[in-house]
C-alpha cells in the first residue's frame, strides 16, 4: 500500500494536486488541503466497498 504523501504531488506553480486511479484531482492550495481530500477518498471508498460486500454477500 502507498503512503499518502506519495499520492499527492505538487505541480510548479498551479498548486496541490491528488494521484487517483483516473487521473489527478486538484489544484488544491496547499499540501494539507490534499491530504484531507485523499483522506475522505480513502474514507468514502473504503465505506462502498464495504456495503458492497454487505449486499453482495454469497450467503443470499
């Protein structure tokens, strides 16, 4: 697993950006500011996974 701060990079003079699958999302203003971001990306996947797993259970 990547740490978070290898997923957020900055970009000379446009500011603060987050590596995601897709793409880069961004700019953001500063370093903290694209950690909270890639905080809550986490946060939000990490939460579809899990109610995927819950509605797609083998057990139905």
């Amino acid at each position: 697993m990547q740490q978070a701060s290898s997923k957020i990079v900055k970009i000379s003079n446009n500011g603060w950006y987050v590596e995601t699958r897709t793409g880069f999302d961004g700019p953001f203003d500063s370093e903290q500011e694209a950690s909270t971001f890639l905080d809550l990306l986490n946060c939000s996947n990490a939460a579809r996974m899990e109610f995927a797993g819950l509605q797609f259970s083998p057990a139905d």
